[in-house]
C-alpha cells in the first residue's frame, strides 16, 4: 500500500469523542494489519482507537507523519495513543511483533468504570492475543473475548496502561518456599483478615488491619516472609506511603490520603507482591 494511500485512510475520522465514527479502511493489502479497540469511559463517552502494523517497517514506534492522526481537540475523558507523551487516534508502527507494547494514555474527569473491548483483527494470518498491560498492578488481561474492565479514580493515567501481545510466563520455583500470592482485599473498620499464601508452608502468611479511626494499616507478617519494602499507591499510580528498611514482622503504617482504594507493593527476596485493598466505612 502507497505511502499517500495510507495517508488518505488512517487521517479519515472523526474526533467526535461521544460518536467516533472511523472510516471504513480499505484493506486490500495485507501487509496493513489492523487492530480497533473501543473505549467506554465512566462518563459513558466513547472512542475508537486503531492501531496499524506496516509489514515494510514503513512506520515506526514514534511520529510518522501520514501514519499517525493525532487528536488536535483533547477531551477530558478520552483514550488515546501516546506518542512521545502527546494523544493519538491512530498509531502506524512497523512490522508487528508479539514482544511489543504500546503505551494508552487514559484521562478521566469523573471516577467510575471504564472498559475497553477488542472489536477487531483484521488482516491478520492467525489469531492474535491482545491484552491490557496494568503496569501498576503488573496484570495482564486478555481482551480477545472478554472486554477489559477497571474501575479507575478521577485523574489523567500516562504510564499505566498498555496494549499487549504476550503475557510474560511466571516461573515458580517450588523448591522456594518465598513464593507467595494474595487477592484482594475488601477493609472494612478495624475487623481484619490473615492471608494464607498460596504455594508456602502454612506457617507463613500475611495478616492485614485496617483502623478507619486513625486512618492506618496494620501488617504482620512471619518473619521468614523477608519482606524488603512496603509502597502503597493509589489507583493514580501516585505513591502514598513508602516504606524501606523493615527490620520487624509488624508493621503500623500512617495512611496520609483519603482515597480509599488503594494498591500495595510488598517486595520480598524474591518478587514483589501486588494487593489490591478497598478500605471502607462500617
């Protein structure tokens, strides 16, 4: 496909954000190969995204002109490409690989849930996987049946979301008993629950409080755990409490924030945990 082709097909499309209408591409070539996704917001707006593979490596992972469109009216709830941190609806890059990422930016006035559903492959030999990337929970989800569903605070997202192709394969040792694995968790005043982890001797487990009084965590662990490092984040990606140096297996941690949804790093010799905690009211 001509270069000017391309040009003419990928700039034919609305910036309406509530009613993006992209043309129809004509796709008669197969080295273009086509992903569109479609994002709801909570605000109930809408947006279709493309993403184009160049067989020829005529587009690159940067700004290509005549292969990217840009947004030249940002809207306040919006998905778009991020391209050397500014919004795009269509990206053009090179040849596809299954080992790349490609960066969202996620913009929302108002807290509440948003989705974003694989609507089509086109041009593509074999079935592809296609996933969101969660950086800050470090989640993969895939979208190929099922659409992605998060619920996110009021805030702009640069860093956190991505589109995949490969989840990275998690190898578990189970001569190391350090493993461990914990699901969320809803808080609710100060009642408290004991994690039991997976794949470690039941002697070893997590113990997690919540004090809605004095807006605190309470975290005790075994000591064979080797916790290095507590970071809570909230769903922003922005760190509320870091905590380095743990020589105790209890720990008091002063929350100064009131987002109630919240996102623990507990790092161990080992890996790092990721805990999702909802901290609500009796």
């Amino acid at each position: 496909m001509k270069k000017a082709t391309l040009i003419t097909l990928l700039l034919i499309t609305s910036f309406t954000l509530a009613n993006t209408n992209l043309a129809t591409l004509n796709n008669s070539n197969s080295g273009i190969q086509i992903i569109r996704l479609d994002y709801n917001a909570p605000n109930g707006a809408s947006r279709e995204l493309v993403l184009a593979f160049t067989s020829d490596n005529a587009a690159t992972d940067g700004v290509d002109y005549g292969y990217d469109a840009a947004v030249y009216a940002p809207f306040s709830n919006d998905l778009n490409w991020l391209i050397d941190s500014n919004r795009y609806v269509i990206q053009g890059v090179g040849e596809f690989q299954n080992t790349s990422q490609y960066l969202f930016g996620l913009y929302s006035e108002v807290s509440g849930e948003a989705s974003i559903t694989l609507s089509s492959l086109e041009n593509f030999n074999t079935t592809i996987n296609v996933y969101i990337f969660d950086a800050l929970l470090n989640t993969y989800t895939n979208i190929n049946d099922t659409p992605f569903v998060s619920t996110i605070d009021a805030g702009d997202y640069t860093d956190r979301f991505y589109i995949a192709f490969m989840e990275p394969e998690v190898v578990i040792d189970t001569d190391d008993v350090t493993d461990v694995t914990i699901d969320s968790f809803d808080a609710s005043g100060t009642n408290d629950e004991i994690f039991t982890p997976t794949l470690v001797l039941p002697k070893k487990k997590l113990k997690l409080s919540y004090f809605e009084n004095s807006n605190r965590l309470n975290l005790s662990f075994d000591t064979e755990a080797s916790i290095k490092s507590i970071t809570i984040y909230n769903y922003k990606g922005n760190t509320v409490q870091s905590i380095q140096s743990i020589n105790n297996n209890k720990i008091d941690i002063p929350l100064n924030t009131l987002d109630k949804n919240l996102i623990l790093h507990i790092k161990t010799e080992t890996e790092t945990i990721v805990k999702q905690i909802v901290l609500t009211t009796i």
